[in-house]
C-alpha cells in the first residue's frame, strides 16, 4: 500500500478494526517513511459475469430494481425488498466464490421472493424462466399450490381466539 502523502511503497497497520455490517476490514496504517498516518477499507469483492460475457459488481439496488417492477401493484414495502435484496447477496456471497454468473443471481431471487409475495414470484419467474405458455404458468400455480398443502396453515391472532356458533353446540 503507497502512502499517500509521499508515495512509499510500504507501510505499517496500526489498528484492524472490522465494519459494523462484517462486510469490510478498517485499517489504520503509518507510513515509515514520513510517519504520517492514513486508513484503508478492505473488502471483498463479488463479481456477476453477465450473458454477454461482461463482468460487473454484484449490487444489491439492481436486485431491488429487478424485483420491484415484478412487485408493482402488491403490498410489499422497499423495507421489504431491502431484506429480499440482503437475502440474495448472503446466499450468493455464501457459494464462496468471487464470480458468479447472472443466471445464478435470479435463481438466487426466486426462493426469497416467493416468500415475499406470491403474485410477484410468477411475475418474476414468468420473465426470468421465459414462460412460453398458459401451461407454464399452469405448472408454476400448481407447484404453489402443492407447496402450500404441505405447509400448514398459520392461524393469525385473530382466528385462533374466534369461537364459532359450532364451537357452542
């Protein structure tokens, strides 16, 4: 690291301390040479190899931007679409691996934003997996469908404290 006061070639780390968020390392360098002091931030990098072959910087806003034109119109928060977002870098960031390719971004998107909201997830999926036909939007309904008979239904606050006229007899 040159400082950038003199622009020797070497300096010295004083102090490493770690971001709030994990994602980054703070350092606190001297230079030897003039003695003069300066800090560094230290991340890594992650890099999404686009279709065209070109290599761009993994960002959270165009995972935001993406979603969000498939959640128009549905009740779903920019908070909402934040955690999609954050959720989506952890899972990409936790493959371990520097590149990735886009493909694997919007595959990455599917499983959080289903959970989001439904009606988004098709939309989102109808353009990202090129649904062709009234059939492919018939098959991804089913498999919600099939996916919610295995899951059982939460009572909400409400209903689970409602007796019934049935309840009664």
């Amino acid at each position: 690291m040159h400082c950038p006061f003199c622009r020797h070639p070497d300096s010295r780390v004083v102090d490493s301390r770690t971001s709030e968020d994990g994602t980054a390392i703070r350092r606190r360098r001297q230079c030897p040479n003039c003695s003069r002091r300066f800090t560094t931030m230290e991340a890594t990098s992650l890099a999404v190899i686009k279709r065209s072959g070109v290599s761009e910087p993994f960002s959270r806003q165009k995972v935001i931007n993406g979603v969000r034109k498939a959640c128009q119109g549905r009740p779903v928060s920019e908070d909402d679409l934040a955690m999609l977002a954050q959720k989506v870098e952890e899972t990409v960031r936790s493959m371990g691996i520097a590149e990735i390719d886009a493909d694997e971004v919007g595959l990455s998107i599917l499983d959080p934003l289903r959970e989001l909201d439904e009606i988004a997830y098709l939309r989102f999926a109808s353009v990202y997996q090129s649904f062709d036909s009234l059939e492919d939007f018939e098959t991804a309904i089913e498999v919600l469908r099939e996916d919610a008979k295995k899951t059982p239904a939460i009572e909400s606050p409400q209903e689970a404290g409602t007796i019934s006229s049935d309840d009664l007899s």
